[in-house]
C-alpha cells in the first residue's frame, strides 16, 4: 500500500500550501503557479507556463493544479541532462560560453542576457570559458528535491499542530460542561503561518533555492523546449 505521504495529492497540496493560506484559496497568478509546480519538483518552461496560464485565466483551483502535476512529465537528471546534449553533440560533458550565451539569448523562449551571464560567472560549473552542464542539471534536481521535502515536512507539522489543538478543545469543552458554573468560553486557536513569510525565511538561509525558483529553474526549462 502506498504511503499516504508520498501520494501526488499529498505532495501537491504541500507545494500549493508553500505559495497560499491553504487549498481553499486560488492561485491568482502565473508566478505562483510556477513556484507551486516548483515546489511540487517541476520545472515548467516559459511556453508551457504560458499555456497552463492563459491570458485570459485570473485564477486556478487547488483541484485545477492536482490535474495538471498529474500529467506533467516527472523532471530527471537524465532528462536535463539530454536537454544540453542538444548543445553538445559529441557529448564531451560541457558547452562553449559562447555557444551557450547564443542559444539561451536568441532562439526559443529567450532569457535576459543578465540571467545567462550570471550562470556563466558561477565557478561551480565553469572553467577555461566552458559551461558544465551535468554539475548544474544535478544541483538543480538536488534543490527541487529539496523544496519539495520542505513542503512536505511543513504539511505534517501543521496536520500535527492540527491534531493537538483538536484534542486540547476536547479536553476543554469536557471539562467546561463537566463545570455548570464555568463560565470562560473555549476556543481553539489554530496557528498556520502564511506561506510567503516562510518562502522567505528559508530563502534567506538557503540562498540556492532562490536561485533556482528563478534564473537557474528558466534556463533547465529553456532547455527542454
């Protein structure tokens, strides 16, 4: 039997939580449909995004967005790996700058020049003015995997805070009708913090997921379009 936490359902509700309150509310932009499919371990490309997100949508249900994790193809090393190929036909493991920057700037969905420099000035990926793609494609699905167990992890803490203020105001109202002369109201106070606050905050100590929530993710999408 498949464990309740790694369904798609649960995965996706966990992502779609990282960028709303809750499922109950809609996504009301492309930026944040994009961060939820991160979240979730996508890496959708500008065109596909553009397509998921019309001009004429203002909203997506969490329903709408369980649809389409469910048909949107599981991203790999080796798929990206074989996007850059594309660029390196003898398959040596690295791509020319200048090959690079003209591909990524002029053809397809074009990225910002700023973008691909940024990229090309990363000395974790490249040396003698040659990009190593496989270094990257391994560090990006790395993040994702990372974002998504961050949203499943804040999933089972908030499903365990629910659980215990749910049994402390049964506790409570228990003993206030045990007590006819109590006459203090209980309430239960459900804490969930927003989710942008949280983006934030693990932003700030994991500078690389910020990284690959927008330049880095573009470019491994630009790749497989």
């Amino acid at each position: 039997m498949k464990n309740k936490v790694d369904s798609w359902e649960d995965v996706g509700r966990a992502a779609y939580s990282m960028v709303v309150l809750s499922p109950a509310e809609d996504l009301s932009s492309k930026v944040q449909l994009q961060q939820a499919l991160q979240f979730a371990g996508f890496n959708p490309s500008i065109s596909r995004l553009n397509h998921l997100w019309s001009p004429q949508r203002n909203q997506m249900s969490f329903e709408q967005f369980l649809d389409i994790i469910e048909i949107e193809p599981r991203p790999s090393v080796t798929s990206l790996v074989e996007s850059f190929e594309k660029l390196d036909p003898t398959k040596l493991g690295y791509i020319s700058h200048q090959t690079f920057f003209s591909d990524l700037t002029t053809r397809g969905d074009k990225l910002e020049e700023s973008t691909v420099r940024n990229l090309l000035n990363n000395q974790k990926f490249n040396q003698d003015r040659r990009f190593y793609y496989k270094e990257f494609c391994q560090q990006v699905m790395d993040t994702s995997a990372q974002l998504q167990t961050l949203a499943l992890e804040r999933l089972k803490r908030e499903e365990e805070e629910l659980g215990v203020n749910s049994r402390t105001f049964k506790v409570k109202r228990k003993a206030t009708v045990a007590s006819p002369q109590k006459t203090t109201c209980v309430q239960a106070e459900i804490h969930q913090p927003h989710a942008a606050s949280e983006i934030q905050q693990q932003q700030q100590q994991q500078p690389l997921q910020k990284e690959t929530i927008g330049s880095d993710t573009n470019i491994i999408s630009r790749k497989g379009t």
